[in-house]
C-alpha cells in the first residue's frame, strides 16, 4: 500500500533485455566462433577412435598426425575423470590467422586453428592445443554421462555456464596439459607472473575480483587463477579430486552453488575460502622464491600510472626520446613518443595484433596486424604495415597475406619475417622494405614453427626461435650456414636480437623470465638482467645498454640497464604442478604416438545442413510458452529451428520453423509461423472479439560487409525482405476483412564506422553509425502505404577519458497503413507519453561517462565492477512548431556492472529518470533495466 502511494505519481517501467554471448582474448581464452570459411576451402574427413577429423584439404599432413594422437592419448587425458572413450567431431581451420582452439555443445564439437602464435609453449601447436582441449571433452563427457538424447545439448551448455565457474574448466585443462606433458604453462613464469607481482608486492586481492578481473587494476585471470587452485586441490585432496567434484554435480545439478558446495563436499571449504587459503600458500611459497632469488631494481623511464597499463617494446629514438607501443584500460594500443622528463605524446592507434609487435630502424617503423575477409570471418590476414617517421606516410606493405613478426634490417631496407601457409608449411621470407615484395625465401624442411626472427647489424645473418614438440631451439644463419645456439629447451626463449657480437633472447633459467645472451662461439649463456618479476623485449640503446621491459605490479614499464655479464642462477621456480605430475606419472604423453595412415573421405557441405543437438524451453513472455528443436551444422553455414509454441490467453498453438543458410556471399533465411491471432473490434456500438488463423512466410537476404584498417572498423549492410501472410479460420470478424497480405516489401541499408575501444568505453570515442530503411506495398491495392526512415548517430569524445557525447537526428516520413509506424529511434520514455502529432523526426543527445570503478565484493552477494552516469536531452518533430528550448525529454541515468552471486554473467543494472515536458502534462517516469552477459 505504502508502496503504491509513493508512485502513484510516477509512471515506472522495467526494460528487459537477455544478451548471450561468449567472448574472450585469443590464446588466453577460448572463442566460441559462429563464422564461415569461403564456399571454396574443400573439405576432407577421417574417423579415427571416435573423433571425426573435419579439415581443409590443405592440411591432409596435420589431418592424419591428429588422427593418430587424439585417440591414443585420450585415455590418458581423461583418466583422472575416468573417462576412457568419447565420440566427437574435430574441425581443424586454416584460413585465420588468431590462435585459438575451443570445444562446445550445441552442437557438440571442438575446433582447432592450425595457425600458431608467435609465442606460446615450447612444443607442437597442435599437441599444445590437444592436450589442452580433450581435457574440455572429458569434462564434458563426465557431467553428461555422453547422453546426447533426447538433445540436452543447450540445456547443459548453458548450465555449465551458470552453475560452474569457468575458472575451474580452464585450470582443470591446464593442470592437465602441464602434468601430462614436458611442458604446458603451469611451467611458464610469465604466465603466472602478474598474479606473482600482486601477492609479493602485498596486494592480495578477493575472490571476485580475481576470478571476475578489474577495470582498474591487472588481475590474474581466471586461467591462472584456476591452475592454481586446482594444483592445490590436486596436491591436498589426490588425483581424482576433478573428478569427485563433477560426479557430485552431476547428481545433484538443482542447488544454489552447485560447485561450491560439492567443493565443500570433499575440501571442507566453499569457493571463496578455497580461494583465500590457496592465496595464503601462494604468498609463502612466492616469499621463499623471492628470499632465495638475486634480483636488481631498476627505474622507470615511463610516467607513474594508478592503472593497468603496458608500455611494450621500447626503443630508443635519442637520447631524449623513447617509442613504445602502449595500451591500458583507458587507450586502446597506439604508439607514443615518451619524452625525457616522462611526458607524452601520441602518434597513432594500430589494430589487432596476435601479439604486441613491432621494429623501428632509420626512422621506419613495420609492424603487424590482423585484417578480416569483408564476408567470411573465418578467414583473416596478417599484413604488415610501415610508417615512416621523417615524411609521416604510411604504407600498406602485404595484402592478404600471413606474415607474422616483422623485423627491418639495421639501414631500413629489408625486412625478415615468418610466414606461415596454408598447409602450415613454416618459411622465413625476406621482403623488400619499399614495396613489400618477397626477395628471398629460408628453406626449413623440418618444418619446425618460426618465430620472431630478426637480422644482425650487417643484415647478413639472422636469428629466429623454432618449435617443435622436443622443445625451442634458438638459431641463428649465417650466410647459407644454419647453427643451432640452444637446441630443444623446455625454456620459453623468445625475440632473439644481436646486441654487439652476443645474441640477447628472452628466457627463465633462473625460475624467472630474463633476458640473457649467448656469445655465438662459445654458446656460453649470461644473464643480463636480473628483473624482479620479470625483463622482456631488449634493443640496443647506446654506451653499452640495452633498453627493455620491466613488469610491475601496474604492467610492462619500460627501464634501462648496461650490459654486463651476470650469473645464470639457480631455478628457483615454484612448479604447483609437481603433485598432478607425479600422480599421473605419464612423462610427456606425445613420445609414443603411433605412425597409421587413415583413409580420407571427402566431406560435402550440402549433404551436412543439418546438426540436431537441443530442444529447449523458449519464453516469449507470460503468455506464450513451447518447445523448441535447433540444428546448427558443423561449418556454421546452416541454422535450423522448428518448435510449438502455446498461447495460454488465447487456448491455442502456434508452430515455428526458422532456416538461415550462410554460406553464400548473402545470408538467406526463411522464417515460417502458423499461428494464432486475435482482434478486438467496434461493430454496433459494441467491443467484437476476432479470431482466426494464419500462415506467415517472410523471406530475407542480408549482405553483412566489414572491414579493419589500424585502428578503424567499418561495416555495410545491406538488407531486403519480404512475407506473404495467408489468413484463415476466421470467426466473428467483420465484413471486409483482409484474409491475405502480399509481399510487402523491406529495405535497409547500414554504415558504420568506429575506432577501437576499451574495456571501460561505454561506446566508440569516434563512430558514426547511418541508417536507411524503406518500406512499402507494390504487390497489394488493398494496404497502400510506405515509409521511408533515415538516422544517424555521431560519437565523439566527451570532456574526459571514455567519456561519450551522442549526437542523432532521425527522419521519416510515413502515408498509408504505415502512417503510424515508427522505425526511426524515439525519446527516451516515448512509449509512455500520449503523442500529439505523428512522429516525423527526433534529435537526440547523450552524454554518458563512468565515474568509479570500485571492484567492491559484496559478500556473496555481488561483485561491483563500476559506475556509469548519463544526461540526456531529446527533442520530438524540431522544426514542426518544436524548437531547441522546448526538449520533449531529458533527464539523467545511472548504470552499474554487477557479478550476481558469484556467477559469471556480467549483470547491467541501471535506472533512468525521464522529466517530460510540462505541455504534456506528464508525470516523470522511472525506468529500470537488467541486461546480462556471459
């Protein structure tokens, strides 16, 4: 009652709106991709101990080595969650250039990209990915007992999502993939070394915070932070630990926190004291390596920041002058002069990298970037772009290609770098630095994986580090000579560069990543540095030093130090994974696999459309309510749904089939609905109820269109469709009622243009964003009527950094049945203000900005990312007896970002306050919103 009385006032409405979707960083996470390859890749198959190994022709070789591999180490994989046998399909893709390797349900499969990064661990790409990934298969396979009717698939992948944290997945796989095998990033001190630098510098930090990361600060990550809990479970609670969990999950899925209180089960402790203790450990043993561990300080030549922020590869311009590549959770990465009292000036954005790179000789400056195809997002290049520094230029230097880690000669004139084709045949190629064009190709008929290549100062020898599953060996070629300096290391050696007559690399011998030199005659190795948590990315500066990156609790500074040779030292190096090591007792899983040739069938895209793998419940509202059967083939390229709905208002079914073929150029799509409808009418000064019945056809083309270059993004879309409505069973309905509808007709046409944001962008700093949409009958002299719709939208940045002012004017022009359409974006609270004249156009204006990022972990009850404010004004028909002083709407509105319960959507809630104006004699509305995300 109190309630009502203190709104009665207020009008309040609640927005709703349910966004799924997964995302991640390549490498470091897992991208569930929804993308085409082009209609021309030819696929091939081969069965092989339960897997299907789908997979371009081009990589016949890798096809057949993962034939053999996948079912001789499954067992192994698997054992811990006593899973022996699975059945799943593989796809290996070849046609992009990221790193990544993900398996899923709905449909059940996994998905290997062939293309390795320019670092990762120190064995086989597709062994790395394997291990790593079968590990995902078992878990799965453990909590569906490999039921896979009648078609859950959905239903469990979204509960996994919801009821087990994905910290535990990831760690679990990683735990696995280090125990089983010689290496695995559980060995790898950098990849631990931001959560190292945290505790050791005396931040320990919550639960929440290091499972959901921060806005503000670097945060372990949930891959680390899972590794090491599950290390730890591993070593207190024994082999089967995983296992006992998921069991218990699987037998009692329906409880709040499901995986907490089966951790608590068997550990006496829930997740977040779990968590804590494990923190505890950590700190002591990370204390003792520290104690034994001789390092040095350095000073920072970089500006002191409060934020996560990396300043990557510095070199030395002058004496004065330092260029880096920097980004942090307010910029996105650009390159920066730093000047010698440690200001800054900014040259210009770049786009995606599949790791922080570039070179810089005589005023030349190459690095590369990832470029989409336009249509087939499967497919991506990496290219290399140039800018010159005298005459500000920039030069596009390969198009379409797959080159990686470009390094100049010392006089500018060529560059080495590796590229990698579509048969994952690994070359090193020498390019003129001008034009781009290819001069020389290095032979490497082991094949081995190049990485990261660079000249010496005569531009006459070149050092490179090769993978293969034995280890990372550096090499170095010296004239049509090719020495190996360090063979089959287990250490992560990484960027090799000639610093006087020594080659300086990147490496942890001492449990800590360094950089180190090896004089090329003696191969004796020397530290150069003696970093704290870490010493990456040297260049040669002047009088004997070298310029690098020094980790630190913020990220990559940037320091200077003088050449001096130094003790290796002692690996002080906490392995966590010691325990699951010897519980496994496996040695490396990859020494015995068996050489079989398999037969290769070819695999016809048209005779696989369809892969059913769910029926789900689907909610439109509290009215309707069914079921609903999806297919989602294997290549992306075909989507099927078909259900029944029920509408409990009107006692009756309605029945759906959706179909969406993408592998074309243009996506096609037909949705059909029979379904029922019902109308309220006047007839002898009287409210008549209608009922009747009708087919729906509408069929549409869509030509999605998108491109990158630096730091821009654009995209095109063009869109048409049209529906022929069939009606019939009518009862009680009047005398001239239409019983057919044909083929209105739908065009729309969109253009948008944004640069790169960051995590705490609310929208672009700069985008703009036109639309225009056109509606109309020319098949049907029954409904006359068209409407032509314009809008845009202006992004531009706001008084402060990720602040974002909007600009968007909006036309249209409505006759006939359409008259009173809208398809134009309206004031906010439009819905709920009587209208005194059709709506022709809108002005709209926003102002939003965050304002706190307090990482607060409220209990279990929430984990508080950040704050956001806006202001608004909008404007209805301006110009229709409207003017600049008379705004319709305006108002302000207040969002946050909230983890529920420890769970892993990422929850918006926001409140808006909408003031009226007073000639339409309206009370102020309050809206609410809820959005999540995963």
């Amino acid at each position: 009652m109190n309630l009502l009385i203190l709104n009665k006032k207020l009008i309040i409405r609640y927005l709703t709106l349910i966004i799924l979707s997964i995302t991640s960083l390549p490498v470091s996470g897992q991208i569930f991709s929804s993308a085409q390859n082009p209609l021309s890749v030819k696929w091939n198959y081969i069965y092989s101990g339960g897997f299907k190994i789908i997979y371009p022709q081009e990589l016949e070789k890798e096809a057949q080595r993962m034939a053999s591999t996948l079912p001789s180490i499954y067992p192994r994989v698997g054992l811990s969650l006593r899973q022996q046998k699975t059945a799943i399909p593989l796809l290996l893709q070849n046609r992009g250039t990221i790193a990544n390797g993900f398996v899923q349900l709905a449909p059940k499969k996994s998905e290997f990209y062939a293309t390795p990064p320019q670092f990762f661990d120190s064995q086989d790409w597709l062994n790395n990915l394997a291990i790593h990934e079968l590990r995902h298969v078992a878990q799965f396979d453990k909590l569906t007992a490999t039921q896979t009717h009648p078609f859950p698939e959905l239903v469990y992948f979204a509960y996994f999502g919801a009821g087990i944290p994905i910290w535990f997945f990831e760690g679990d796989a990683v735990v696995n993939e280090t125990a089983l095998t010689n290496s695995g990033r559980g060995r790898q001190p950098n990849w631990i070394m931001p959560y190292r630098a945290l505790i050791l510098e005396g931040r320990k930090i919550s639960y929440s915070k290091a499972y959901f990361g921060s806005n503000r600060d670097v945060t372990p990550g949930y891959y680390q932070t899972g590794y090491l809990m599950v290390s730890d479970m591993k070593e207190r609670y024994g082999q089967f630990i995983s296992d006992s969990i998921l069991s218990d999950i699987r037998k009692r899925p329906l409880r709040l926190y499901p995986f907490s209180q089966s951790l608590k089960k068997f550990t006496k402790q829930n997740t977040r004291s779990y968590f804590l203790s494990t923190q505890n450990k950590l700190a002591q043993e990370w204390k003792m390596q520290q104690e034994k561990s001789v390092t040095e300080s350095y000073e920072s030549l970089n500006k002191k920041t409060d934020l996560a922020t990396d300043y990557f590869l510095p070199v030395r311009l002058n004496k004065n002058q330092i260029l880096a590549l920097k980004e942090s959770k307010t910029d996105a990465r650009y390159f920066v002069i730093i000047n010698e009292d440690k200001t800054e000036q900014k040259l210009f954005g770049i786009g995606y990298q599949e790791q922080p790179w570039f070179s810089l000789k005589n005023n030349l400056l190459v690095w590369d970037e990832i470029r989409y195809d336009p249509r087939y997002k499967q497919r991506s290049y990496s290219i290399i772009c140039s800018y010159d520094l005298k005459t500000k230029k920039f030069k596009k230097l390969s198009s379409k290609s797959r080159l990686f880690s470009p390094s100049l000669s010392n006089d500018g004139k060529r560059i080495i770098a590796s590229k990698v084709e579509l048969n994952n045949q690994f070359n090193l190629v020498e390019l003129d630095a001008s034009s781009g064009q290819i001069l020389k190709t290095y032979p490497n008929p082991e094949n081995e994986i190049l990485q990261t290549p660079s000249f010496d100062q005569s531009g006459n020898r070149v050092a490179y580090i090769g993978v293969t599953e034995k280890g990372k060996s550096l090499w170095l070629i010296d004239g049509g000579k090719k020495i190996v300096m360090i063979s089959n290391s287990r250490q992560q050696l990484s960027r090799p560069v000639f610093i006087q007559d020594k080659i300086v690399f990147n490496a942890h011998f001492n449990g800590i990543n360094n950089i180190y030199q090896i004089d090329m005659i003696s191969k004796k190795i020397t530290a150069v540095s003696a970093a704290k948590y870490g010493a990456f990315n040297p260049t040669e500066s002047s009088d004997g030093k070298i310029i690098f990156n020094d980790y630190k609790i913020n990220g990559y500074e940037i320091a200077e130090t003088t050449v001096a040779e130094k003790p290796v030292g002692e690996n002080n190096f906490v392995d966590f994974s010691a325990a699951a090591e010897k519980q496994e007792n496996t040695g490396n899983v990859f020494d015995n696999i068996p050489d079989s040739a398999y037969q290769t069938r070819r695999y016809h895209q048209a005779l696989n459309l369809f892969s059913f793998h769910s029926i789900i419940p689907v909610i439109d509202n509290e009215y309707i309510f069914g079921l609903e059967l999806q297919s989602n083939n294997l290549l992306n390229t075909m989507n099927f749904y078909t259900g029944a709905k029920y509408h409990r208002d009107l006692k009756r079914f309605e029945y759906t089939a959706d179909i969406s073929y993408k592998a074309l150029y243009p996506v096609l799509s037909i949705l059909y609905r029979n379904r029922p409808k019902r109308t309220f009418y006047r007839a002898k000064n009287t409210i008549q109820q209608g009922d009747w019945r009708e087919h729906y056809i509408k069929l549409n083309a869509s030509l999605p269109l998108s491109f990158n270059a630096r730091n821009n993004n654009y995209s095109f879309t063009l869109n048409t469709a049209t529906s022929f409505t069939q009606r019939y069973m009518p009862e009680n309905m009047p005398a001239g009622f239409i019983q057919e509808l044909k083929f209105p007709m739908e065009y729309n046409f969109t253009f948008n243009h944004s640069v790169r944001t960051t995590e705490r962008d609310i929208t672009p700093r700069w985008a703009q964003v036109f639309r225009a949409t056109y509606n109309h009958q020319p098949f049907d002299q029954n409904l006359k009527g068209e409407i032509l719709a314009l809008e845009s939208f202006l992004y531009f940045p706001g008084f402060a950094k990720n602040h974002s002012f909007l600009a968007s004017f909006n036309y249209q022009k409505a006759t006939g049945v359409n008259q009173y359409a809208t398809e134009i974006a309206t004031v906010y609270g439009y819905n709920n203000i009587p209208a005194k004249n059709k709506l022709q156009n809108s002005l709209l204006f926003n102002y939003r900005f965050p304002f706190a990022f307090p990482d607060w972990e409220v209990g279990p009850f929430a984990y508080v990312r950040n704050f956001r404010a806006g202001l608004f004004c909008h404007y209805e028909n301006i110009g229709k007896g409207t003017t600049f002083n008379d705004p319709k709407t305006y108002g302000v509105e207040l969002n946050t970002s909230v983890n529920i319960l420890r769970y892993q959507p990422v929850v918006d809630l926001g409140a808006r306050l909408v003031l009226v104006n007073q000639i339409y004699n309206q009370n102020p509305i309050l809206e609410f919103s809820f959005n999540y995300s995963f």
